[in-house]
C-alpha cells in the first residue's frame, strides 16, 4: 500500500488548513511521523499510518482509496 500523496496534502491544506499538529492528532500519529511521510513523500508510511487513514476515512465518511493506492 502507498500513500497518493497528491490527496493527502490536499487533505491537510482543505480539511486541516495546513495545520500538521491538529492533522497528526486527528489521525492518532506524532507531528514527527507526520513531517516524515510529507518530506519523504509517503515513503516508508507503515501500517500504523495507512491505518490512521483507513481510520479517519470510516469515521468521516470518505472513501480511502482516494488516499491510498492498494497495490
């Protein structure tokens, strides 16, 4: 599984208004872990993290694929 990287920006500048700290709480991860998958654009982003999207997706009623390619 890969991160869509171009979604999940457009994730944090729409719904979270650029603010990294209030999107890593949401999503249950560290601002760390959070810069870590947008500087290495989504490289590396482990299950914990792909869990957090299929998380907030089912709680907010998106759908994940949108943010997550299933390879």
């Amino acid at each position: 599984m890969e991160i869509n990287m171009e979604a999940f920006v457009n994730l944090l500048e729409k719904r979270f208004n650029n603010n990294q700290s209030k999107m890593a709480r949401i999503l249950g991860i560290s601002k760390y872990q959070l810069n870590m998958i947008i500087n290495n654009k989504g490289k590396g982003a482990g299950k914990k993290i792909i869990g957090a999207i299929i998380k907030y997706c089912d709680v907010n009623e998106e759908d994940f694929h949108k943010y997550i390619f299933l390879k």
